[in-house]
C-alpha cells in the first residue's frame, strides 16, 4: 500500500523512514551535547577523542558478530529490542548527568554499550531497506533517508542539543532516550516485512548451523571477492580515519580557533546539514545522469579540499562555508555507495557483508578519533584537518584508477553469493 507522500514506496518504508528520523533527531541533539558534556568535565583535547573513540569502538569488536547476529534473527525484533534497551541506557545517562554523578568513566562506559547496541540497530535496519523497497527505488528511498538525517539530525538536532545542554545538562540525553522509544513503536508497527532469519549459507545438512565464525567467513570471503564493495570499503575507511580525526576535536576548535560558544558551536555542526539536505535532493538526479565513478571521484576531490578549508580558516562563517559544501558531497557519495551496495549484496548476505562494510567504514572513525587529540596537543588545533588533507591527497590517488575500473564492469558475478559456502 503506497502512502501519500512517499511515492509508491509503501507503507513499510514509510513507518521505517518515521523511526529513522525520529531516532536520528535524538542521535543528533546528543552529538552535539556529548561532546559539551565531556569538554565541561576536562579539557584535554585526547579525553575529548577518547570520547568519540569509545563510542566507535564496538564496530571494530562486535560488528562482525552482530552481522551474523542480525542474518539468523529477525530483523525487525531485533530493532526494536535493541532500540528499547538504548532507550534505557540513554536513560540513565540523563539521571547521572541530572546528579552530577557524570564522570569520564560513567560517560565511556555508556557511550560503549550505546556503541554496540548501534552495531546490531544500524546494520539491521540498513538490511531492511531492500526488503521493503523495489530495487529501482532504493536511490529515492536512500535519499530520503539521507535526507532527514542532515536536516534532523545535523540541521535540527545538533544546535538543539547545544541549547538544551545550555538550559539543563541532561536533558538532551532525556530526549534522545524518548528517541529510542518511539523509534522501536514504529519499527514494531511494520507489516509482512521479509526480515527473517536468512537460511544458513553453505550447511548442507538441514536443521544444523554453521559456527559463527564459518558465517563470519563467508561474508568477509563475499566482499573481499567482490571488487566494487571492497574498494568502496577500504576508500571509506580511510576517509573516515582522516574525518574523524579532525571532527573529534571539533569542538575544541570551534572554541580555541573560531572563538565560538556552544550555540555556536551546535550552530557549526548544523551547517554541514545544510548543504547535505541540498545534496540528498539531487543525489537521484545525478546518479541518472552521472556515472557512479565519477561522482566517488569528484566525491574524493572535495573531502581532501574540505580539511584545506578548514585548516586554513579562522573565521566562523568561513567553515561554516566549508561545511555546507562537504555536506552536499557527503550526501550524494553517501547515496551512491549505499545504492551500489543494497543492488548488490544477496539477501542472505545483507547483514554479514553489511557487517563488514561498517566494521572498515566506523571503524575507520574509531581509528581517527585515536588520532585527533594527540595532534591537536601537539601541534594545535588545526594540526588534526593538515595531517587529513594530505592522507585524503593520498587516497585519492590511490582510488581514482579503481573506482573507475570496478565501477565500469557492472553487476556482481552471481558465483559471488555462493563465496565461502
């Protein structure tokens, strides 16, 4: 049943689309108040990184389990489960905060168990679009997930959480606590959706499962047999180490180099989401009159440009400038490289080679956060987005000639769903 609004894409993808904003509002109000949060505790710029680090840390532990995980479960249930137990963790961080009882260790501890409540949530639900969504829609459908991401969550959500954290500490992490909670009603509202536990790959004896790590193999043996998918995987792993080591102390930044408060600082996350609600409304376009290699390369131009940018500016409205810019490329390369990947992962692989796609990818981040505040100790705050320029100029180099060939050779080999079986 379509729904007004939505264009033909259903009933299913509408009360998914609703969770994901509402969530990703929530999600946005706390990124801008964790860091607040964790700034107002000590000012020690590795602390700060530590902080996004921890966070991270689970998608290198934990997401190759959780992609077995979410293909023998169903997905829906799962969502809703883990939404509601990181509505209850969220919780009780506003309770701490409330008492004045957050610590560092209380905050890590927290943001750690989030981190892997997020690594079953989000590969899950990235899992599910293909399943309520025709193919030849997924570029529309990703766009409107992209799209409310950087008005909710980077537009909206961000100075928000700035503000309420100015009016009461707490209470930004309350809200997304309630975020959590409605989010798991809409995903429990979904009808006949195929998210079923997927049929063991490669078990020739009905009735008996492989091991976890037999499962784990065969959808890290998928996407490194699968050219496109492995190029996609190790390029964004490293665009997000040289991101996040600038973006971890980004906060720091705003304050030291720029000369902003936390309005203006919440006010400076926003900024990114304007360009990237621009970028999730031509993303379709481009993808029908562009080839995809060109927009991951044009994509690669402007992220190494963004940390020039940044490192060069010392005044607010100039990286804020920036932003907007990488905001629009963040948002169309987001939408080409998920496209890609829902056409071509088989069903029964979505959440292990999904798994291992995000384990590289927020891995990466993990990585840069580890980064971000020993430079800026070292060499000051701008220190983080020099070292990223010229590991960006690296990279590009490195993925120009592949993204070009492994995009040109077309669809997936059917052989590679039987990889590893």
């Amino acid at each position: 049943m379509a729904v007004p609004g939505l264009g033909g894409l259903g009933r299913n993808f509408g009360l998914l689309w609703a969770a994901n904003s509402v969530s990703t509002l929530g999600d946005g109000v706390v990124a801008a108040a964790a860091p607040l949060l964790v700034a107002s505790v000590s000012d020690d710029p590795v602390l700060v990184g530590l902080a996004v680090f921890v966070q991270q840390l689970p998608w290198l532990l934990f997401s190759l389990v959780s992609g077995v995980v979410i293909d023998r479960l169903d997905k829906q249930r799962l969502i809703v489960a883990v939404d509601l137990l990181r509505g209850g963790l969220t919780a009780l961080l506003a309770v701490t905060v409330w008492s004045g009882d957050a610590s560092i260790p209380v905050v890590y501890a927290i943001a750690f168990l989030l981190g892997t409540g997020e690594t079953l949530a989000e590969n899950a639900a990235a899992t599910m679009v293909p399943a309520v969504v025709a193919a030849d829609a997924l570029p529309s459908a990703n766009s409107r997930l992209h799209g409310s991401y950087f008005v909710l969550n980077k537009f909206a959500g961000r100075p928000l959480g700035a503000a309420l954290f100015v009016v009461a500490a707490a209470l930004p992490f309350g809200v997304d606590a309630s975020s959590f909670v409605a989010s798991a009603l809409l995903v429990a509202m979904m009808r006949g959706v195929r998210s079923g536990a997927a049929a063991p790959a490669g078990d020739a004896d009905e009735g008996q499962r492989p091991s976890v790590r037999a499962d784990i193999a065969v959808g890290v043996r998928w996407l490194w047999h699968e050219p496109t998918i492995r190029t996609m995987a190790l390029a964004l792993c490293l665009m997000n180490v040289t991101l996040t080591s600038g973006f971890s102390i980004l906060v720091l930044y705003a304050r030291d180099r720029l000369g902003i408060g936390d309005i203006g600082f919440g006010l400076l996350l926003s900024a990114s989401a304007v360009g990237g609600v621009f970028g999730a409304l031509w993303a379709p376009r481009l993808q029908s009159r562009f080839r995809a290699a060109t927009l991951l390369r044009v994509g690669l131009i402007v992220e190494t440009c963004t940390h020039v940018g940044l490192g060069l500016s010392s005044l607010a409205w100039v990286s804020a400038a920036v932003l907007v810019v990488f905001g629009v490329h963040s948002s169309v390369f987001a939408g080409v490289e998920t496209t890609i990947r829902q056409r071509r992962v088989p069903e029964a692989l979505r959440g292990r080679v999904q798994s291992v796609f995000m384990m590289l990818a927020i891995g990466g981040n993990a990585l840069g956060a580890l980064l971000g505040g020993p430079l800026a100790r070292w060499r000051g705050v701008t220190a983080p987005f020099w070292f990223a320029a010229v590991a960006m100029a690296v990279v590009t180099a490195m993925a120009w000639a592949p993204f070009g060939r492994n995009l040109a050779s077309g669809p997936a080999s059917p052989h590679l769903a039987e990889v590893g079986a």
